[in-house]
C-alpha cells in the first residue's frame, strides 16, 4: 500500500483541503488489479502558505513523516458567493427562488450560526435581501397566475352560454375562428377533425378538414348540421356536428 498527501481546494474552491490518496493491489476474481482511492483528511486555510504549515504539522502530529504535494491550485475565493445559490441542505446548488418560504427562513436561521460567524453574517444579510426579492417575485407571479385563471375562468364560462345547439334543416352558412385542428389513428386509418366558433359563440365540428384552414385562421363556409353532441375534450361544451363543408373561404 502506498499513500500520499497532497494539497486540494476543496468541490467549491472555498477553501484549502488536505487530502490523501491511497494505492493499493486487489483482486479481481485471480487478477491483481491496482485501485486508488482518495479521502479527506481536514480543512486547511483560505490562504496557501497557512495551509502548507497546518498540513505539514497535522502530518507530524499524526506520526507520518511523507511530503505534502501541491499541484497548481485554483485562487481561494471564499467570500465570492452568489446569496441566491444554496451550497448545503436538501436544496443544495439550487437558487432561493425553488425553496419553500418556511425552509428559506430555516436555511437563515442556520446560517447565523455557522462556522465562521464574520463571514456568515455578511452572507446571511446578503440572502435576505436576496430571499426578500425572491418571494416579492414569487408573489406578483402567483398574483399574474391568479388573474390569468380568473381571465380563463370567465372566457370558458362565457363559451358555455354562448355555445347552443342549432336546430336547422336547410345548409347554412358560417363565419367563424378555427380553435383547433388535429388527426389521430383509427381502426380505419387517420381521421381529422376540426373545431369552428363562430361570433355567437356558437361551437362546431367537422369530421375533416376545413380546406388548408388551421388553427387560428378565419373561415366561411358552407354546411348542414349533421346531429349535436357534447365535445369529447370538454363534457359541459355542446357542439353542433357538421356535415358537407363547402365554398370555404380562408380570410
């Protein structure tokens, strides 16, 4: 078995670590095959000399007389720290804006009693205010969400009263928005369908395509209303079931 000890700065370069690195022969079934494996031993300073001499003395302490490698090492920014990125914790690399407002407030109440309490405390300012903003956003989202399900709320309720079932026998004409277009697979092949509304609100579906039509794209053409039924996307939505389009026109 062979060890060594080198100088590393650490997953988030916050700091100087020393670290050990062990070479050993195991077997594989009857092969011997070399393994290495690295372990942390402790932390060391944010600046290199200090952490040289903490090294060196925690190896002479330890009994161990082998030299401490340094490669070359990243700068220690240990006070270049973004407050909205969270580097511990069930939310760790993630930012403020994800967590819950009862675990941010946990996640404060811990880093005033961290470690390093000069640093913390700078920090700790910093992701309130940082949290502060956070939830103000989180606020006026939640409030545009509000009003945009209100808006739909009232849109789907004014559909529903305007959407009646036509009762004519002769062909009729219509002027409307086409709301959607799709096709899907049969036991027959691929059917298309198309959904109209006219400016009376008035819902209809067309086993076919309404010329080259799509969705979004004013339309007048010709019909006859085949039966009535309740659109199988939204059960409360009755729609009037055409037959024979024609003279489409695309505006």
């Amino acid at each position: 078995m062979k060890t060594r000890y080198f100088i590393s700065s650490g997953r988030l370069n916050r700091m100087y670590t020393l670290r050990s690195e062990v070479t050993t022969t195991e077997f594989v079934g009857n092969e011997p095959v070399t393994v290495q494996r690295e372990y942390h031993l402790r932390n060391l300073s944010t600046d290199l000399s200090k952490a040289r001499s903490k090294a060196d003395a925690y190896l002479v302490k330890s009994g161990k007389t082998a030299a401490t490698e340094v490669g070359e090492l990243d700068t220690i920014h240990r006070g270049a720290r973004d407050p909205r990125i969270i580097y511990f914790g069930k939310y760790q690399g993630s930012d403020i804006s994800v967590m819950p407002d009862d675990y941010a407030v946990f996640v404060y109440g811990s880093m005033s009693h961290a470690q390093f309490p000069a640093f913390w405390e700078q920090v700790a300012t910093e992701f309130a205010d940082a949290f502060a903003a956070a939830r103000k956003a989180r606020k006026a989202e939640a409030r545009r969400e509000a009003r945009a399900r209100a808006k739909q709320a009232a849109e789907r309720q004014q559909m529903l009263e305007r959407a009646i079932w036509i009762d004519a026998s002769d062909r009729i004409t219509v002027t409307g928005t086409i709301i959607d277009r799709f096709s899907f697979q049969t036991t027959w092949g691929y059917s298309t369908i198309s959904k109209c509304v006219d400016d009376a609100g008035v819902h209809y579906l067309y086993w076919n395509y309404l010329g080259n039509a799509k969705r979004g794209d004013r339309v007048t053409f010709e019909c006859r209303v085949k039966e009535h039924d309740f659109d199988r996307d939204d059960q409360d939505l009755r729609v009037n079931v055409i037959t024979r389009a024609t003279k489409v026109k695309i505006h």
